[in-house]
C-alpha cells in the first residue's frame, strides 16, 4: 500500500502478540463510508442470520432489531434518532441498525444477561459484515426513548445500540476532523493490564 493509498483507505489491521482470524484483526468501525454501496437481500439475511445464531443465556435469545437499507423509510428514522455527531457521518452507510434487548420475561421478571446477549449477537452481525467485505460501526450516540417511541419498542424490551454496517470510503472525500479521526492508530491495553491468574494483582502474561 503506497503513502497516497494509506490516506484514502487506511490499514487499520491490529497489532497483535498472537496471529487473529483476519475477521478480528482487521475490523474496525469507520465514519467515512461509500454512499453509492447497497446492501444486497442475500446480504441482509446473512447479517441477521449470524445475530440470530449468537450464544444466549439459556437460550432466551434476548436480542431484537429495527433496520432500514438506505433508502428505505426505516433507514431514515433511524438516522434521525442518531446524536447530531453521528447524524453527520451515518447517512452514508447502506444500513442502520437498532439493537434492542428484552429486559422482561414473559413472567415480568428481569431478564437474565439480555443486555449480554444482544452484545453477543450485535458482534455476530459485525463479523458477518466483515465477511462480506462490508464494516460495522456501533454506537452508544442515539436517543433511545426517541427510538422506542418511533418504533413502538414495548416497555420489556430496551434499545441499546444503534449500528451502521458500509462499505469504507474515501477519506479524501472527508472533512479534516472525520479524516483525523479515521487515521489515528487503534489501540487496545496491553494483555498484562486485563488477564489475571491466582489474584487480581497477578497477570497472566
């Protein structure tokens, strides 16, 4: 990859102190994304294929989505529940994405790790996306009890996260805060900060 190619599509692989599948090494969650990419039907069953086989407590499968293909009536409500920051980016991804998580059970009882279990299957639909050549990025920046009353979310389920799944763009063609942001590093705490053995205050590397 030459130094011109690097500041359109960056190598965004991670640094890792074991070989990864190339699924985990290289994904990563873009702004800048190709508005002319769609997302195709056999890609969409494919996405939420992957979430519905996700590992769940007890099988309960708590995870639920709303999703539009750019486009689609969906795609634009979901863009408008977004923060403005996310506003500025999301609508040049081929779809958006409401994760929702069950919270009751159909006693009214707590819901035993439903916000795990849609995390568990939010990252399933993310590795799917990687897959097909296409990336996923997840956000925290949406106004949830906007979206439950758009979409008429019942009180026992809880939206969580919204998702935009694209293809990555040219960073050329963005502005120089969202380019700033797409070329810096990718970061994780080294192992020996997160694995323990025998106590808390003993790394496992």
């Amino acid at each position: 990859m030459t130094a011109e190619d690097e500041l359109t599509r960056p190598d965004k692989t991670a640094e890792t102190a074991a070989a990864l599948h190339p699924l985990l090494a290289q994904r990563w969650s873009p702004r800048v994304l190709d508005p002319a990419v769609t997302i195709d039907d056999r890609t969409f069953t494919a996405l939420f294929e992957a979430a519905r086989w996700a590992p769940s407590w007890g099988n309960t499968q708590p995870a639920r989505f709303i999703a539009g293909r750019r486009g689609e009536g969906t795609f634009e409500r979901i863009h408008r529940v977004l923060s403005r920051g996310n506003r500025g980016w999301a609508g040049n991804a081929a779809m958006l994405v409401i994760g929702v998580a069950r919270k009751l059970n159909e006693d009214g009882e707590p819901m035993p790790y439903g916000e795990y279990g849609l995390g568990l299957a939010a990252e399933n639909l993310v590795l799917q996306a990687e897959a097909e050549g296409l990336h996923g990025h997840q956000m925290a920046g949406f106004d949830a009890e906007a979206a439950r009353a758009e979409f008429g979310v019942p009180d026992d389920f809880e939206p969580k996260v919204a998702i935009a799944v694209g293809a990555l763009g040219d960073l050329a063609d963005a502005d120089d805060g969202l380019r700033d942001k797409e070329l810096r590093p990718r970061s994780r705490k080294p192992l020996d900060e997160i694995v323990f053995t025998g106590s808390w205050s003993t790394s496992a590397f």
